[in-house]
C-alpha cells in the first residue's frame, strides 16, 4: 500500500519550468549557441551546472570555456531566473494541487519533496506550500542528480518508507527513469511521448487525485 508521496516541483507543483527556460534561452542567445527546441526536455529535472553542460555541448567546443566562466554563466542564468520568480504568488500553484496536498496530509500520507532546484524552498515560501512538507532532499548534498535515483531515494528514507510504499510525480524524463530506478511507482505529467516510461500518467495535474491514482494502480 502507498503511505507517502514525493513531488518533484518545477513543473508539477508549478509551472516555474517555463521560467527556466526562458533563462536557459536567454543565456544561450547571449552566448550565441542556437536554441535548439529539443533542449527544453533535456534541462528539466536536471541540475543548473549539468544543464548549462548540455548548452556549452551544443557548441562543439565546451572545454574552450574555463571553470570561471563557467561558475559565472550559471550564476547569470541563476539571477534572470530569480528575477522571473518575483512575478510567483499562490496563483501560480498548478491546478488542483492545493486539493492534492490538503487530501494527502488529511489521509495521513507522507509528503516529501525530491526537487533538484537549489531554489526550491524559496519558491514553495512564494507559493505558500512550504508547511505540507515533512521532508526535503537537499540537492546540494546529492553525489548524482536525475536520472540517477538518489534523490528519490533519500526522500523515501527521509519520510521513513520503502521504495515501493511511495508515489513519484514528475514531468521530466530524468525525473521519471529516477523514480523507476529507485523502485517507487512513478507518476507523470504531460504528455505520453515525453513520459512513456511512467507507470502512470495524468495529462495534467488537474487529474492529480487520490481516486484517479487509485484507479490506474488497479
Ligand atoms: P536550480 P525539479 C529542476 O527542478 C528543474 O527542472 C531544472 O530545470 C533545473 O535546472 C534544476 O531544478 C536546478 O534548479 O538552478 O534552481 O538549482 O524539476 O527537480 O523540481
Ligand atoms: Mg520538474
């Protein structure tokens, strides 16, 4: 039986994956490397420095770039992404995640949160949902980041369950290979051909409820 839940958070619990993007985007013009559409998918779930690996790749001479540079390019991306947050409010909870939250805590469900962003506990202050968490993997401390399984893996033993007793929810395709790894059911939003590899699958979160989950898992 499933006791706990553990949420990643940009893109499920909010849409701050857009903002993201736009930052990603952003950089990337100013560094001159061509956007490619294909990079969205890449860099979610996975974390700034492996991201901006991702972009200097593109340019088929990332080791022309010093570690300096490098530490500087990401700290760029990082302050236009703070700039977009300061538009977050409550009004940018994802649809029917409040309800979610409230139906879990009232059932007695373990809620822990597995998001790879460093700025994850500002943005759930934004959003007013810090309280509905009991535990939170810090990305900082992780040795491997998504598609690896430790973060999910550390959030199952943070809340104090096995693997199999959680539900992982995701939008990210490193999201959803890390939470099959770590042997949690894993749950995806979005769209299949993204998301194949989830064991279940909601369009979006406004499907994201305790009978609709319970109905796939039959
Ligand atoms: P930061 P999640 C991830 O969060 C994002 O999906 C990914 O796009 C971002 O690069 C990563 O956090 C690191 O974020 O630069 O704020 O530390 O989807 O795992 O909640
Ligand atoms: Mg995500």
């Amino acid at each position: 039986t499933i006791k706990g839940v553990l949420f990643d958070l940009d893109g499920v619990i909010t849409d701050t994956s857009v903002y993201h993007e736009q930052a990603w985007h952003e950089l990337a013009d100013q560094l001159q490397i061509d956007w490619q559409p294909a990079f969205a998918e890449q860099l979610k779930g996975v974390s700034r420095e492996a991201s901006l690996a991702v972009l200097l790749n593109a340019t088929g001479h990332p080791n022309d770039y010093s570690a300096e540079q490098k530490a500087q390019f990401a700290t760029e991306k990082n302050d236009r992404y703070l700039a977009l947050l300061q538009q977050l409010s409550p009004a940018a909870i994802a649809p029917g995640m409040t309800a979610f939250l409230t139906a879990l805590k009232a059932q007695n469900y373990r809620i822990g949160l597995a998001s790879a962003s460093k700025n994850a506990p500002f943005v759930l202050e934004r959003l007013g949902l810090s309280d509905y968490f009991q535990a939170r993997v810090d990305p900082a401390t992780l040795r491997k980041g998504k598609p690896d399984p430790e973060i999910f893996s550390r959030c199952v033993a943070l809340l104090g369950l096995q693997p199999a007793e959680c539900l992982g929810i995701e939008d990210a395709q490193a999201g959803i290979q890390a939470i099959n790894a770590s042997g949690a059911v894993s749950v995806g939003i979005g769209a299949k051909d993204v998301l194949a590899a989830a064991q279940i699958r909601f369009e979006t979160t406004a499907e994201l409820t305790l009978a609709n989950i319970r109905q796939q898992l039959k």
